[in-house]
C-alpha cells in the first residue's frame, strides 16, 4: 500500500501546459491573420514592384524624369506639407478640447470628428464645389476679390486637410485622457505659465502620438484621389497630383508608368510609418537602459 505524502508538501505533479486544442485555435489565429497581411497588403505591393521590374529600366528612368510627373510629385509635396501643418495644430488643439474641456454638445463634436471616416472623397469633393464653386455658398464672393479656390491649390489642401485631421485628433485624445493633468496643475502652481506648461509637459507627453498622427496624416494626404480629383479638374501640369497623374496613365493606358508612380508613394508611406516605430523602439530601449 501507498504511503500518503507527509502533511504540509505539495504534490509534485507538474503544471500542466496548454491544451493542444488551444494551441490548434492559436496557431490557426495566426495563420489568419498571417494570410490576410499577405493577401491584401504583401501581395498587392508585390505585384507593383514585378511590374515596375518587367516594365524595364528605361520605363522608371522615362516616367521619373518626365516634366508632368515631376509637377505632380512636387504638387503633392505641397499639399502634404500644408495638410500636415494645419492638421498637426488644429488636431491637437482639438484634441485637447475634447480631453480636457466639458460643454454642450461635447459628444456631438467627438462623434462629428470620425465624419471624414464615414463619407465618400467624392463627396467630399462635392461639398467643396457646392461652397465654392462658380454658383457656390462663397464662390462668387471670393472670385469678385480675385480668390480662386475650386480648381486651384486652396480647394486641394481644403478637402485633404478634412479627410486627413481625425487621424492626428484620434491618435493624441486617447494620451491626453490616459496621462491626466496632475503634472500640469502641479506646474501651475509653481507659476509655470501656459505655454510652458504646454512645452514642456504636455508635449513630450504627445510626442509619439503625435508622430503617429503626422506620419499617418501625411500618408493619407499622399494617397488621397477621389476628393483631389472633382475639385482639382486634373488639369496636367497644373493641378494633377501624383494619383491623378497615376489615374490618367491607367486610363491612357500606360500601366509602366503608372507603376513606377505608385510605387513611388507606397514607399514614402511605407517609409514613414517604419520609422516612426523604429524611432520610437530605439527611444524606448534607450530609456530602459537608464
């Protein structure tokens, strides 16, 4: 017979693992998820860079130095630039707003912020013919000074800069609320004033989010089309960006050079977007080891 196991030991069985259906349904997790980045992001990239590849040397070097597709990447450098300005200062202004302010219709406001997520570009760019268009809300106002805004520069950066600021406001909102204001107040009292609190604590506490919100504003700002397309007219090498022109070539049946393009403003997005993270990795190693 068995001796019991003296009083006051614990039975020296071992732990059991995982089950091996819960490392099935795991596994099959990250296959899924494994298959969709490949299917809709890999594999599309993939596909451009094989085209730019068999369209031929000649192809990358003809499109890139053409005058029309350097006007529309330089126009395209322009609106980023000033969508990005105006979407980083509005959004965090905004974005505080919402963190740290309580009014009427503070909800309403919050939920009017994801408006450009819901709508069409296209309809975006209705909009902004219906305001100033030539029989628009201020359109013949504005063209009696001399103002031109559909078909021009303004109307570009208008409707960019609408479809691209909730990603700046939806990226600082959620620090702003998870950092309190402890810190701030703190400063007050020390006889820091606003700016300086704002400099000086509120900021470095944005800093990624921020980052993220700019490059992930910027990105959409490259890529933007639909709304570009209905108050820009296309005019080429005037008001054609890089994705209208890669628009135009489809249409006119120059696939190379189109390629060539898109994949031009994959890589800025792409580059962008690593190295934020990698930037913000490094940071964070950084600070570990002091």
């Amino acid at each position: 017979m068995n001796a019991a196991p003296p009083a006051g030991r614990l039975s020296a069985a071992p732990f059991p693992g995982p089950s091996v259906r819960a490392t099935v349904v795991r596994g099959l997790l990250i296959a899924a998820a494994l298959a969709y980045v490949g299917v809709l992001l890999l594999a599309p990239m993939g596909g451009i860079v094989f085209s730019v590849v068999h369209a031929g040397w000649d192809v990358v070097v003809s499109t890139l130095s053409a005058p029309d597709v350097v006007h529309a990447f330089l126009l395209t450098a322009i609106i980023t630039g000033l969508v990005v300005a105006a979407t980083t200062v509005m959004g965090v202004v905004t974005a505080l707003t919402l963190a740290r302010d309580s009014f009427p219709g503070l909800r309403l406001v919050d939920a009017l912020i994801d408006l450009p997520f819901a709508l069409s570009p296209v309809v975006v760019g209705l909009m902004a013919v219906l305001l100033f268009g030539s029989t628009g809300w201020f359109g013949p106002t504005l063209a009696a000074h001399g103002i031109h805004v559909l078909f021009a520069l303004p109307s570009m950066v208008l409707v960019t800069a609408f479809i691209a600021v909730p990603f700046t406001i939806r990226e600082v909102v959620p620090v702003l609320e998870a950092s309190g204001t402890e810190e701030e107040e703190a400063a007050r009292t020390l006889g820091a004033s606003a700016w300086q609190v704002f400099r000086h604590i509120t900021v470095p506490k944005l800093r990624w989010a921020l980052a993220y919100g700019i490059a992930l504003s910027a990105a959409r700002s490259i890529g933007e089309v639909g709304a570009v397309l209905i108050v820009s007219g296309a005019i080429q090498g005037r008001t054609e960006t890089a994705t209208l022109f890669v628009y135009r070539a489809m249409e006119n049946r120059q696939p190379g050079a189109a390629y060539v393009v898109s994949l031009c403003l994959a890589a800025v997005s792409v580059l962008l977007l690593t190295g934020i993270e990698a930037l913000r990795r490094r940071h964070d190693r950084i600070r570990e080891v002091a």
